[in-house]
C-alpha cells in the first residue's frame, strides 16, 4: 500500500529559466522512512511544498491516502505560548462552544507527549525549550492534527548529537506506531542511519532511487553532487580545500579587496564583554549571567552551546537586538554597550544571522537590493554602478541566479546564505558575527561558507562563531567557550582533538569536566 504516489511532477517558478521539478515520479510506501537527498536547490523543499499544497505544480499527478503534516526547518511556533497552547493552536477544544479549554488542552497535549516519549512539559513557554525540545512541540502539532504521513526539513541540522539520536528514536517509534515520514537531508551519514530508501535530487531532476541497505555513502554523494572523492565526504574542513580568491576582480569605484580588512598592530582585542548580564523581565534567572571574553585580530572565537543556554543571547547582544542589563562590550578600546544597531554598523560590526530569512535578508525585495542595503550611501542611484557591484559580489561567491531582479525568495538555503556573506563581508571593517552560519546547508554549500570564514580570519579579522555545531567550532576556531545556563562553562584552546569534543560536550549539559 503506497502513502504517497507522485507521477511526472514539474515546476518552474516566474522567471527562471531551469525547472525546480522536472517530470519526478516517486512513492512513499506505508510504514517506511524515505530519504530525500540532494544539495541546496536541487528541488527538495519545492516537492515537498507541492505535496503540503503550499503551492501547486505545473503538471503532474499527486495521490495523498492520508493526511500530510511538515515539520518545516524553521519552526513555526509562538514563543510565548505554552507548549499546549502551541500543539492545539487553530484546532483549539473549547467549553460552551466559545471558551478556550485549557484543561482539556493540557490533556490532549499530555496524551499525545506520553504516547511518543517526548521529554517535553505541556506548561512551559516554547521560549524555556531547547531546540530538540522544540522540534517535539512540531511533532506533537501534526500528531495533534491526525497526520499519518509526516515530512521533516532538515530535522537535525540545528541538533546536537545527543538530541539526533533521540530524534531518531521517536521516528522509529512513529512508524511502529503506523506512520510514514519522509525525511529531507543531505546528511549521508544519517541516511544510513535512519532511512529505508533514498530517492536522490539534482538539479530539480531525480537521479536514482535505492535501498539504503544496498548503496554506500560513496554512491550517495556521487549522485547528489557528481564525481567525488571518498575524501571529500568529510564535513570537516581541510586546509589544502581553501578557496582561491582573485583580488584583482574588483569593478571600478569599489575599493573593497582583501588587503582592506583591518589588521591589528597591537594585542589589544578588538571586541570584548566584560562581565556582560541579561536579564529578562519577570524572570530570576538572568540569559546571561557575568560572561567575559575577548577576541583578537586574526582568530576565531567559538561559542559552543545547546539551544536555550544563552547562545542566541550573545548573538543579539553581539547585534545590538539586546543590550545588557550590566557590564560593558568594547570595540577597540570603546564602549559600545548602548549603540543602536545602526551605530554599531558604522562602528564596524559585520553580522550573519542564524535566522537567514527573518532577520538576514529582506524575503520579497530583490536579489539586488538585497545586495547593496548597506551601500546606499556611497553608490547611490547609479544603476550602471548598482548592476557591476551587485554582479561582482554574485559572480565572487557563486550566488546561483539568472536575474538579480527576481525575489530573494527564489533562492536556495546555501545561496541565500551566500548573498548575505556577499552583502557582509564588503561593510566588514575588523569583527564579524557568524551564528549557525551552515545550518540547514548542503556539503558543497557549508564548505564554501567554512572556508570564507578561515580567509576571514587570515586576513586579520576578529571572528566570533556561535554554532551547534561541535565538528563545525572543532574544524575551524583557535578558542571554544562552552555555554551552559547562561554562563561560562568551560574555555579551551582548541587542540582539535577528541578529548575536547568530549570535554566540550560534557560542559554542554552542565557537567564539570577535570
């Protein structure tokens, strides 16, 4: 008995020239987990859109026996909500016909919460849970709705390790428990894991459909990306893989080269916190409690953390979206404590958000203005200048579009996340901010975004890296601090061995290491 059957499915969107879908035609069987594997824009997401009835195909056939729910890869909650407030939120029971039923809500959430294992608690505020913990609330959501087929976008791509498995367990308990999931990822390692089969994308085509106990990663990888070497799997990252970049491909008027990024002639750092405090109205615990640091010209600080310890605290700090209740930051030598994010841009600050899409990019304005926002004072309205700087930062960092007209929209998680370092890194003057900078991202796509990171640092800049992303800090950082509860707990100089990873990962969940 088939879930799902998808027969010849195409899609273009306006303005493109090569279709997202192009004539795919697979299944998803009953009880059975189905892999959807291919790099950034190969045409996952729009499939998987088309078969939620987000939108709708150009041709094709689509036959739905059962009803599809999406835990989509950025969460779609109320952070002030109750974790019952959010599981039964627009399906709401009600006493007397009108009257929201909490208790009742309570109850159904507790249901569905015992009967999947989930660690969660119906009272708290979505706010209060980690990520992992979050993504049970989505879960629980589409249960709530009835769903018996379920499809998660890219479910572990902001996990830790730890929580993976744990996510893995509960889909293992789910198709026990008669339901069928499809599973997007690019992440080889885990569709040996967890999947039966894998139907692999590229370029808005299907390659091959196989069983997942009679292909190898090697065989994986080829079909999602071409001819690649066994080497080339690794998702750490390697010195002999650096990117190249030609300065000399700078268009007129824009003074912008590699050689311009501030370089210290002196060991004073270039941005620290001095015993930094958050705190949060109504709440006695602070989001930030005394944390000092500092980070130098040349080197790249890491902030290793599960969700809800404090590491989107320091990103909006960092950002200026929050300012302390106490302490001070400093920039060369001045407090900055205070300035507004627009002040702080002048000062200097550089910033890549880990929310691409709320808060890195402008989703309905264009590719190009996108692009230049930060410019505007110095290019102004010479479109002749406006085209050759938008199309050099396009050209430089391999932004895959057509049209610099179209939407922002249109663009793919990696190359999305390749316009905001286009647009970042040309403002950078000394520091730069990078949160969660591969989430979601495919090999060839974080490979990329890693390495302009370390050419960042080559070339005297201050980088600070917050990421959940243990192999990711490991790879790249001089110097890992260990967030937990808000607080330092633990700073290392990285050896990039496996007794830090060890050590690091204890610290994360609150264990003093010796």
């Amino acid at each position: 008995m088939k879930a799902i059957e998808i027969r010849n499915v195409c899609k273009t969107y306006i303005g493109k020239i090569k279709k997202a879908n192009n004539n795919i035609s697979l299944d998803l069987n009953r009880g059975e987990i189905l892999c959807v594997a291919g790099e950034n824009g190969a045409g996952k997401t729009t499939l998987m859109k088309i078969l939620c009835g987000l939108i709708k195909q150009d041709s094709g056939e689509i036959i739905k026996h059962g009803i599809i729910g999406m835990v989509h890869q950025h969460f779609m909650l109320f952070g002030d909500f109750t974790v019952a407030e959010n599981i039964v939120i627009g399906l709401e029971p009600r006493k007397a016909g009108f009257f929201f039923n909490a208790k009742e809500a309570t109850a159904v959430s507790q249901k569905i919460i015992s009967e999947n294992n989930f660690s969660i608690k119906t009272n708290l505020k979505v706010n209060e849970l980690t990520l992992g913990e979050m993504q049970q609330v989505e879960i629980c959501r589409i249960l709530y709705r009835n769903a018996d087929i379920i499809i998660l976008d890219e479910p572990t791509s902001i996990l830790t390790e730890k929580e993976s498995l744990s996510l893995f367990n509960t889909l293992k308990n789910l198709i026990n428990n008669g339901k069928s999931i499809i599973l997007i990822t690019h992440k080889l390692n885990e569709i040996k894991h967890i999947g039966d089969r894998v139907a692999v994308l590229r370029q808005g085509e299907l390659v091959d459909i196989r069983d997942v106990n009679k292909v190898d990663i090697n065989e994986i990888a080829k079909m999602m990306i071409g001819e690649v070497k066994p080497e080339d799997i690794s998702h750490g990252f390697k010195e002999s893989n650096k990117i190249q970049i030609n300065d000399n491909e700078i268009i007129n008027n824009i003074s912008f080269s590699k050689d311009n990024y501030y370089k210290s002639k002196d060991s004073n750092p270039v941005i620290s916190f001095e015993n930094i405090t958050v705190m949060r109205s109504g709440q006695k615990r602070p989001l930030l409690e005394n944390v000092s640091f500092a980070v130098n010209s040349g080197e790249i600080l890491g902030f290793a953390g599960v969700g809800g310890n404090g590491l989107g605290v320091i990103e909006a700090v960092l950002s200026g979206f929050l300012h302390p209740e106490s302490g001070r930051i400093m920039h060369k030598g001045m407090d900055i404590s205070g300035l507004s994010i627009r002040k702080l841009r002048r000062q200097g600050l550089a910033f890549v958000p880990a929310d691409r899409i709320r808060v890195g990019s402008a989703l309905e304005a264009s590719i190009e203005e996108n692009i230049i926002i930060n410019h505007r004072n110095w290019i102004g309205k010479n479109k002749s200048l406006i085209k050759s700087f938008t199309m050099n930062q396009i050209n430089k960092f391999n932004i895959d579009t057509s049209n610099i007209n179209e939407k922002a929209s249109t663009l793919s998680g990696g190359n999305l996340q390749k316009l905001i370092l286009a647009r970042e890194t040309v403002c950078l003057k000394d520091y730069i901010v990078f949160s969660e900078p591969t989430w979601g991202l495919d090999f060839t796509a974080s490979q990329f975004i890693l390495r302009e990171i370390n050419e960042l640092k080559k070339c005297g800049t201050a980088v600070i890296l917050i990421s959940t992303n243990l192999d990711e800090l490991i790879a790249l950082t001089d110097r890992i601090i260990v967030m937990y509860r808000g607080k330092i707990a633990g700073h290392y100089i990285n050896k990039g061995n496996d007794l830090i990873k060890e050590k690091i990962g204890m610290n994360m969940q609150g264990i003093v290491s010796e």
